[in-house]
C-alpha cells in the first residue's frame, strides 16, 4: 500500500466504505487525517452510495474529455 491524497477509506463506526479527497469524503460526512486509502474501484456493494454516485460521474466526465 501507498499513501494516496484520495481514494477508498472505512472510517471506525462507519457501516461503508467512502472516497476521501483532500481530507474529505465525497458525500460530506467524514473527515480524513491521514493514513492509507485504496483504489478498489467503484463496483464494491459496501461502498457509501453517495460518494459511489459522484465518483461516478467524476469518472464519466474524464472519459468524455469534459473539465
């Protein structure tokens, strides 16, 4: 593992896992100090569904070429 400014992340307490960028998750909810995030892709069923939507659409827009 690596560390990484941005990817998957299961905060303690939490029921999902959630994409972290630059200390935040996607949907808002949690904070990250620091420490080891993955990249285990966005097809994982106990991926928070929030962040799995944005992060979704995030990659969609890449691969339109969109800014």
């Amino acid at each position: 593992m690596t560390l990484r400014n941005e990817g998957w992340w299961w905060p303690g307490g939490a029921s999902s896992w959630h994409y972290m960028r630059d200390g935040r998750s996607l949907c808002g909810y949690w904070n990250f100090a620091g420490g080891y995030l993955l990249d285990c892709g966005n097809e994982e069923l106990d991926n928070c569904a929030t962040c799995r939507k944005k992060r979704d659409r995030e990659v969609a827009q890449k691969k339109k070429g969109a800014p």
